[in-house]
C-alpha cells in the first residue's frame, strides 16, 4: 500500500495492519488494546512527525509482541537528534505479560519543536513477513520533580499500566 497507508503514519518496508485473531500458521496473534496492530517485517519502519516543546522531557510508550523470530528487536529513536547513535535497540521478548505483550518506554529530550519519532525493524529474517507487532504507541510529557526547602528526602512514584 502506500507510505500514508496508516493514518497519521509514515510506512516503509513490509508493514502489515494485523487484525485482532489473525492467524499465522498455528500461531493465533491477539492485539492487547482496539482490534487492529501493526506489524513491521524486515527493515520496515513506522514514523510520525510530531510537534513538541524544545527542551521538555517525554516518554515514548508501547506495545509490542513477538511473532515467528526468536530474537526480535526494534529500533526507538527520533530525529532531528543533536547526540548521534542515541537511539534504543529493544530486545522484544514477550514473556512477562499473560496475553504475549509487553510494554516498552523510551524518554528523550527533543532540541527542536518538531520531531519525527520512528520504531524500526532491524531484523532480517529468513520470512520477511516475520516482525514484531506494535499496538498502543504513546507520547507523554514528563514532568521533573520539584525541589523543596525541606531536607526530606522525595521520590518520584512510576505508574505502570
């Protein structure tokens, strides 16, 4: 199809819409949250542009799910990015969860006001189509703790959901 295909996404590579209970040989694939995943095969890439404040702390979270590869892993960064090579390469395991995904964050602090975010398939597996499925992408403002006059000792509580 083609590279706007996916709705306020960029497409490259084998990228495949998956629908929730979608077979793939015996496996049965279950998409976590809504009815649709994406699926990114070798080298294939989704990303979006996005504007953000210069300077501010976010969090990139999503979801993500093995499918026939043993060792899958995607590729989280964004651009333009004033520190080369600062990207993250995620090991997608999928074995902490009951229904076979995991969540994944990745924070970033962005030098421009517009930024393309990108998660990437580097595999290159013997089945193209083999990939790590992607649901529920999440961009979110981290606010920093404030500094207080008391020399009691804060702590930031993460929420996980």
């Amino acid at each position: 199809m083609s590279r706007k295909a996916i709705p306020y996404w960029e497409i490259s590579g084998f990228v495949e819409y998956i629908k929730s209970g979608h077979k793939q040989g015996d496996m049965l694939l279950v998409v976590p949250e809504g009815a649709f995943a994406v699926r990114l095969g070798n080298e294939a890439s989704i990303k979006q542009k996005v504007k953000v404040t210069k300077g501010a702390f976010y969090s990139l979270t999503f979801s993500a799910a093995r499918t026939c590869a043993q060792e899958e892993k995607l590729n989280v960064s964004f651009s333009p990015n004033p520190e080369p090579k600062d990207d993250s390469l995620f090991p997608i395991q999928t074995m902490y969860s009951s229904n076979g995904w995991d969540s994944y964050s990745w924070a970033f602090q962005p030098s421009q006001s517009e930024i393309e975010i990108s998660i990437h398939n580097p595999g290159v597996e013997e089945d193209a189509a083999c990939g790590p499925l992607i649901d529920s992408v999440a961009l979110k403002t981290l606010i920093p703790p404030k500094r207080t006059r008391s020399k009691s000792i804060n702590s930031t509580i993460v929420y996980i959901h």
